[in-house]
C-alpha cells in the first residue's frame, strides 16, 4: 500500500515528518521534491504552451467539459 507523509528537508538533508505525531515507518520510500514555480518560469512557458491550446483540434477535444454549452 502506498502511503504519502509531508516531510521537511533541513539544510544537512535530514528528512522529518511534518506532523510531529508522524513518524517514518522503516523501510524504502520515493520521495518528490515540491518547488514552487516562480513567476519567470511561469511566463517563459506560456507562450510554449498557448501555441497548443489555441489550436482547433485542442478546442474540440475539451468540447465535451463546456460549462456553456
């Protein structure tokens, strides 16, 4: 079964649960690093990702999910 802790990571890459209460059980985990996106990185990828969404074909994939039709 597969589990998801909140962890923090100190400077030295000691790996801590958030919960105080939580404690990591023994064993082998993945773990994902969370960044959070900056606003360059943000607008550097919009115009990349606008020339899909504007397509036609990306119009009438999603037509299915449109709340006005």
């Amino acid at each position: 079964m597969l589990t998801t802790i909140e962890v923090e990571i100190d400077r030295e890459g000691r790996v801590r649960p958030v919960d105080p209460k939580g404690r990591l059980p023994a064993g082998r985990a993945l773990l994902t690093l969370l960044a959070p996106l900056s606003d360059e990185t943000a607008l550097l990828a919009a115009p990349a990702l606008a020339d899909d969404w504007l397509k036609r074909e990306e119009d009438a994939a999603w037509a299915d999910l449109r709340l006005d039709r």
